[in-house]
C-alpha cells in the first residue's frame, strides 16, 4: 500500500543507517543487479518510506559504477517501481573506512560490548578514528539534506556519535532521533567500551532515543549516570538533561510487517516451494519439522541449539527419523575471524550430527546458506511444527516473529531465548528456554514436538493476535506519536 501512514513525517524525514536497502551492483560485468540484504531492519523501514517519500542516507556497499545515481549521487528506489517510491543516497566509503569503522568499531567492539561478549571485543586505535571520520560523513550529508522542518531518523550502534555532530553543525538545532537495535548492556559490561563515554555523548545529541525494550533503556540512563557527571538523569521522566539539551529515553518494541508476512505465506507459490523442498529432503507428511534462520553470528546461539538436538535424538529415539531441523543460517561479517569460525564450527557441528543419526532414507539437519526469497522463506516457517530461535543475547529479535505471522490454523509452537528481547514481550506464549542449560533446552523441544493440539491452539492463537496489533506501523505510529509529544512544547516547558 501506499497510504501514507498517519503522523508519520513525509518528505521531511531523513533516514541514516550503515545498511542500504538496495545494492546495486554489476559482478560479473552482465549487466547491473539490485538486491537486497538480510535482516528486518532494511525490509521494514523500506515499507515506511515508500509511503512517505522521505530520504534514506546509508553507506553504498556494492559498485559505485554500477548504481544509477544523478550528480549528488542520489537514486530513486525500489527500482522499476512507479509509485511509493522514496530517494536512496549512498554514502561511498573507502576500502580502509569500511575495514575500522564496519568491521573495526562497529563490530569488533560495540557489537561484542553490547551483547555482553566481551572476550570478542578487539580494540584498535585507527578503528576509533575512523568511526569518528564516517560518523561526521554522516553528519555532514544530514547537513546538505535537512531543514528546520526535517526529521533525522539514525540506526543502530555504527552511528553513535552522527546527532551530536549534526546538533553541531546546525547551530538553530534539528530534531532527531536514535533507535538502536542491539542490547543496550549494564554499566559494569559498557564501562569496558573504548571511547564509551564519547558513545553516549554522541547519544545525547537526540531528542530522543528508543530501545526495543525498557532493560536496555535501564542500563543507557545508568551509564550515562556514571559516566556523564554533567548529566542529569531524571528517572521519573526518563530523560537525560546535559548541557542545556534534553533526550527521551524509550522503549519502542520493534514488529513485522505481519499482514504482508501472511498473504505470502498463504500464496501458492509457498506450498509449491514446501512441496519441492520436503521432496528434496525426504520430508514426509508424517516427518515433524523444526526451523532455525539465522546470520551466522555468534550470539545466535546456533551450536547450542545444534547440541541441544544431538542430546534430545540421542535419548528420545522416537524423533529418529521422524523429527527434521532445517537451518538457514545468512553469511555475514565474514572478514571477522570471529565469524569465519563460527561458521565453521556450524557447519561441524551439523556434519557431526548427521554423520552420528542420520540414516539412508534421513537427514537430521537440513542445513542451507543458500539466499531464500521471502516467499520460500515463509513457506519454511509456515510448514515448521516449531521455530527454535536461541540467541545467546539478541536486541530485539525478528525472525520469531516473522514465524508466528507465517503460521496458519495457529498450529506452531515457538521456542524462544530468555536472552531475546522478543521474550519480553512474548513470554507468556512460548516455551522458554536458557541457550545454555543444555539438558532442559532439549526437553523443551521434546515437549514442543508432542504437544497436544488444543494447548497450541491457544498459544499460536495469543501470540498472532500479539505479532498483528503490535506489527511494524504500530512500531512506527508509536514512535511518531512520541515525536510529535515532545515537539509540541508542554505548558510546564513553556513556563520554564
Ligand atoms: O540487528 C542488528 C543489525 O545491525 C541490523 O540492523 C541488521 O539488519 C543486521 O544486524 C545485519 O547486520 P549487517 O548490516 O552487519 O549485515
């Protein structure tokens, strides 16, 4: 659709993220391709701004050469579309850039800082340089872009210190916004962060900052009290004074675009890709089918899970041959030894497994890095008896939701993370389970298998109705609410 959404800013609204939504880019010289990446993030606000026709700034991974773009190197996307089209501005970043702010600060520190892994973080003084080079590129394009109407909308942990520049650099001030997807961690985890104090200044610099869940805006507002001496954090009202600026602190539990989710679940092509697929794999009616889909990333907790498996078809033989695991699992960050081995102890892991059980006529794990099309991929979850989404520590955590949209006659049953923000919200309907109490991770599946009918009734029953009111525009209605709240000066703001 491209009703515009109500009290969501049209063209005033700049987006900012490290990921563009489209790549374009012309490998191998046949001509120019668009894709676009893994993760919800992308797909989600894409939605938005095809309906507002506002402007999307992000680093242009992918061949500048190939990218159809006009002299201030602006594109307009989704390509070939006719309406709901909004204007895509790639940010051109050098190989050395993308090498110490991508996979130097952003994700060899802030990542593994805020998931709490701190035995991964890998510092390295040119990586803070060049966080602070990008971020002020991002700065300085907002900058070119906005006006005193504008809406700055930054993303994720690879823009930390961009409102605080922007507030700089335009003296009369801009209102922005800072969602930021990932965990935020305790004050005794963040106080191990390089330049961490910097990091919340440059928070600081919004209006206002949203988390998926309100633990992480907890441990924002306690570091910034221990680490910002200037700072006043007035808990009651969550919001942080600090040099004469306010910033709001909330949560906004991010959704899917679930409506979207189920229409494709349900077109034939699904069940025409499920056909071809259990086919291929010898799943049969009668075979009972578990889903994973994952980045390879090492706070997935995919190896506990694989483990997880092995204990429950070594001690519960009726799942032999008649229980399959499919895993998708996205490359990513490979260029991160982190990664790379955590790929690999996967893809042993699975080996080992199906090397262990696996039988003429069965595979225990089918295990794919092939890029799904959505539709393939809710065919996966409509057909999954139970999604098994384990994360060691995950912001927010889409992929379960996105199976609970998919779901049809509210059979599936969801086994989910206490580590996941998603759990926050949707704890009461799934079977919860510790990534690392290996014993009872296992027994859970086995109760999820063998549950009854009219007790997943009601669970999937709970848990749609949850994933539908609080879908992706309830997302975005809510933040823009809020915008809209605080912009409006209030009879106690105005007598100060
Ligand atoms: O979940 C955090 C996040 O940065 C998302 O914003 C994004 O969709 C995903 O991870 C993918 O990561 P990357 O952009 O590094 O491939």
């Amino acid at each position: 659709s491209t009703r515009p959404t109500p009290g969501v800013p049209g063209e005033e609204l700049l987006v900012l993220s490290n990921r563009q939504p489209y790549r374009h880019s012309d490998d191998d010289g046949d001509g120019i391709t668009v894709d676009a990446p893994a993760g919800g993030l992308t797909a989600g606000l894409d939605a938005v701004m095809r309906q507002v026709n506002g402007t999307w700034i992000a680093w242009g991974d992918g061949d500048a050469d190939a990218a159809v773009v006009d002299d201030d190197g602006r594109v307009t996307v989704p390509p070939g579309e006719s309406d709901g089209q909004y204007t895509l501005e790639r940010l051109w970043l050098t190989d050395e850039q993308v090498d110490n702010y991508y996979y130097g600060f952003s994700n060899r520190v802030l990542w593994p800082i805020c998931h709490s892994a701190l035995t991964n973080v890998d510092g390295n003084a040119r990586f803070w340089d060049h966080y602070q080079g990008v971020n002020e590129r991002f700065a300085d394009a907002v900058v070119d872009s906005a006006d005193p109407r504008s809406v700055v909308w930054f993303h994720d942990y690879h823009l930390g210190l961009a409102a605080e520049m922007v507030q700089d650099r335009i003296p009369e001030g801009v209102f922005c916004i800072h969602t930021w997807h990932i965990p935020w961690p305790s004050w005794d985890v963040f106080r191990a962060c390089p330049h961490g104090r910097e990091v919340l200044r440059g928070m600081l610099g919004n209006d206002l900052v949203g988390f998926h869940v309100p633990r992480y805006c907890d441990n924002f507002l306690r570091c910034v009290s221990a680490a910002l001496p200037g700072a006043h954090v007035d808990w009651e009202n969550r919001r942080v004074v600090h040099e004469q600026s306010v910033t709001t602190v909330r949560a906004f539990p991010m959704g899917v675009p679930a409506d979207d989710i189920n229409r494709q679940a349900k077109h034939p092509g699904a069940e025409t890709f499920w056909r071809d697929f259990s086919d291929t794999h010898g799943i049969d009616d009668d075979t009972k089918v578990g889903v994973g889909v994952d980045r390879l990333d090492y706070t997935k907790g995919i190896p506990q899970r694989i483990e997880a498996l092995e204990r429950l078809w070594e001690s519960s033989s009726q799942w032999r041959e008649s229980f399959t695991y499919v895993q998708v699992g996205t490359e990513s960050r490979s260029q991160i030894d982190a990664y790379s081995q955590y790929q690999q102890r996967v893809e042993d892991a699975v080996e080992s497994v199906n090397e262990r059980f696996g039988t003429d006529d069965w595979q225990p794990i089918v295990y794919t890095t092939d890029y799904l099309a959505d539709e393939a991929l809710y065919a996966l979850y409509r057909f999954a008896d139970v999604a098994i989404v384990s994360p060691i520590r995950d912001g927010m955590n889409l992929v379960c939701q996105e199976y609970v949209a998919a779901q049809q006659d509210d059979d599936g049953v969801l086994v989910l993370s206490d580590q996941a923000g998603a759990h926050d919200e949707l704890h009461e309907w799934v079977m919860s389970i510790n990534p690392h109490d290996t014993t009872a991770f296992k027994e859970t599946v086995d109760e999820a298998l063998a549950m009854p009918r009219e007790e997943r009734r009601p669970r999937m029953d709970a848990l749609r109705r949850h994933v539908a009111t609080n879908d992706i525009s309830t997302w975005i209605r809510t933040i823009f609410a809020t915008v809209d709240a605080l912009r409006e000066p209030t009879p106690k703001d105005q007598h100060h």
